[in-house]
C-alpha cells in the first residue's frame, strides 16, 4: 500500500447557493491538485450551506435536495475530479423518488460516484431521515469511511466503521461555537467577522478556546488514537446562516497527533501524506486485536430507545 496526500479544506459557504460553493469547492481543488494531493474534503453540506436548513419546510428542503448521484452537483463534482485527476469529497441534502429526505456526503472521481453515506444521526431539519448503513470503500488502495459530524460523536459508530475495514475515515462536519452544557460553550459574536482583521487576535481566541478548538481536541484526537485510524477532520470558516465557525479542518494520525491543520482566517487547505505504517504501529492497532468481544457483545447490542439532543437547536429556534 502506497503513502496517500489527502488535502481538507476549509471555506465559507453562502447559504443555498449552490453555485456559488460550488466554484469555491472547484478553486480549492484546483489548487490542491496542483500540489499534489490526490484526494481533497470539504465540509458537511458544503455544496449547499447548512445551518439555514433548519427553518426550511419539507417542500423547501425538496427544492433544495437532489438525486444522487444523478443530480447537477454531483455530476459537476465528478467534472471536476476528471479535470483535476483527483478525488472529491463534499457533502448536500438528497431526495429519492420517494420524496424522501438525507443528509450525504459523496465520494467521487473521475469515473463517478465512488461512495455515499447517509448520516445516521441528523437533526437540522425535522424531515431529514436517518441513514441506516455504515460507508466503507476503497481509495487509492486504502480503505476509507464516511461519518458525517454527530455520527462521530457516537463512540460505537467510528469502532463499527474501524471494524469494517477502515484505515481512514472521513469526518466532515459543521460544528463548534454554539451553546452546549458543556462549561464554556456558546456561539463567537458575528461582528467579530465583519472586520476580521482588526479583530484577528480575538477570532482566533475565541475559536481555539472552549467554544471550538480546545473542546474538539478532548475528543477528536481520541476517535484516531482508539481505533489506530487517520481522521479526516472538514469544517467551515466564517459566517454560516447566522452563525460563525471557526473552521480547524486538520488530519489526525492513528497516534492522535494533528498531522496538518488550517489556521487562517479564510478560505484554505492543507495537505498531510499518510503513510500505512502508521496504522500497525499505533496503539489503537493491538487495543483492537486484543478486544473480547464475548464479554460485551450482549451489553453492546442491548435495546435501546435513542434519545437524540442538540441543545444549540433548542435554544436558537
């Protein structure tokens, strides 16, 4: 198995435009396939904006969504990917022909679609339905996962994905700066945005503090470390319907060490070469090996009521 140089990105999206984010997504591509990665992530519904969805209606979300992979963003995806000679990662709402609502993340080159996972646990609008498979496939001779923000999350999600097969699995997620119940959560004043670069210094403490950074590092290093996995860390920058983000896309080794990670204050990627070796050496490796799934199968699979809460969406609406 060969080293692999993925690219994550970070970017603003504008809510529902499509075309807009989708020539951002085709820039950043762009760019990173000139330095050499050969695949590139971007963020949950990145091709369609996010947190605005949360008000829309049913046949909103219907005009909003598209049939995958057959729909116009996909198809321009996979243009992109055969222009560039590399492999897209990006997420959007779908309809079936059952006006059925999902929330999916793509994998795609220049051949088609290679992946679609469909996020097990989604919340942003009530009509979305949940997914109800793990996504595991192979990239470049590796294989790769998908779970999309809340999805990782869940402890048993990203073992079940590990347990597949996964090597490296994709995390793409809007997520951070909004209130919580956790001690020093809560959302980074929009104002801030608006002259960015006077008030670079203060950005960049609220967004490494307890509102976003310092809080993602208690848990996201642990989901590679555990498993012995590369995550693929996507998040948006700047302003999101009405809310900010504070971006931090990075990629993680199976030590749990940020291998690369973007810190400005605008649209940008990075690009980390992930080396195999890393998966047999960490730790996470001989945790599983030396599991004893007969002691806890029957506690693990036990039913269970899911009992889903997001406190951010509670409060704002």
């Amino acid at each position: 198995m060969k080293n692999f140089k993925i690219a994550t990105a970070q970017f603003e999206n504008k809510s529902g435009d499509k075309a807009y984010n989708l020539s951002v997504i085709k820039q950043l591509t762009r760019q990173a396939a000139n330095q050499g990665a050969q695949a590139i992530a971007f963020h949950e519904c990145s091709i369609t904006g996010y947190t605005f969805a949360r008000h829309l209606s049913k046949p909103q979300m219907l005009e909003l969504a598209e049939f995958v992979p057959q729909g116009p963003s996909v198809t321009q995806l996979i243009e992109f990917a055969k222009e560039f000679n590399i492999a897209i990662l990006a997420g959007l709402f779908e309809k079936d022909e059952n006006d059925n609502l999902f929330k999916v993340y793509v994998c795609v080159d220049g051949t088609g679609l290679i992946a679609k996972h469909r996020k097990l646990h989604p919340f942003i609008n009530p009509h979305l339905l949940p997914g109800n498979a793990f996504t595991v496939f192979d990239l470049y001779g590796w294989k790769c996962g998908i779970l999309i923000c809340y999805d990782n999350n869940i402890i048993e999600n990203v073992r079940a994905t590990t347990l597949l097969g996964a090597q490296i699995i994709f995390m793409p997620h809007v997520t951070m700066c909004t209130p919580s119940t956790r001690p020093g959560a809560g959302f980074v004043d929009a104002k801030l945005w608006e002259n960015k670069e006077d008030n670079s210094d203060l950005l960049r403490t609220e967004f490494d503090g307890l509102k976003g950074r310092e809080w993602l590092m208690k848990w996201l290093p642990a989901r590679a470390y555990d498993n012995g996995i590369y995550a693929v860390f996507a998040n948006p920058i700047g302003m999101d319907d009405d809310q900010l983000k504070n971006g931090c896309s990075m990629i993680i080794d199976p030590f749990g060490d940020v291998m690369a990670e973007c810190r400005f204050l605008g649209n940008e990627f990075v690009i980390a070469e992930l080396n195999p070796d890393r998966l047999t050496n960490a730790g996470g490796y001989r945790y599983i090996q030396a599991r004893k799934p007969d002691l806890y199968k029957d506690i693990l699979g036990q039913p269970h009521e899911s009992n889903q809460q997001v406190a951010w969406l509670k409060k704002k609406d």
